[in-house]
C-alpha cells in the first residue's frame, strides 16, 4: 500500500486520492489551483493555494469531519498516509 496521498482540484471541487480512494468535496467557486503542502498531520492539511481576485493564501483543510461523515473510520484511513503532495492531470 502506498503512503503518499494526492491533493487537487477542478472547478469548486477538491479531490484527496489516496490508495482506490478518491474524495471529493466542494470549495470555493474562486480556488485556482493549490500550490503547495505546508503540513500534514494526521488528515490536517495546511496549503498554500491561489484564488482569484485574492492572490495566494494560507488554507487549512480538516479531513477527518469528512471522512466521518462518509462512515469511513478516520484513524484506519488516515494512519498509512506519511506525505500528501498536489498533483493536477
């Protein structure tokens, strides 16, 4: 199993894949890109990303309220992640 999980988005959806997985969930209409992994923690993601008409700011992505939400087991999901790095097609 892989440890490293990927960040993307395309148009007001983001996608965290990881393993088969691939979750996806809405963000602002304004998110151009995300352009780098700051920190990961255990499915606390802080990211830089560029939206328009604002530039290039600090974001903070909490996965665990989601994953919860999907009845998928957070700890179980989360533990083989090591790395998360963006990736776009």
């Amino acid at each position: 199993m892989p440890d490293e999980a990927v960040l993307s988005n395309d148009k007001k959806f983001t996608s965290f894949s990881y393993d088969h997985y691939v979750i996806r969930f809405t963000s602002s209409p304004k998110l151009e890109k995300y352009t780098r992994i700051v920190k990961w923690d255990h499915g606390y993601i802080v990211v830089t990303a560029v939206y328009e008409g604002i530039g290039e700011v600090e974001e903070y992505i909490d996965l665990v309220p989601i994953l919860e939400n999907l009845y998928m087991n957070p700890d179980t999901f989360l533990d083989p992640i090591r790395k998360v790095r963006i990736a776009y097609d």
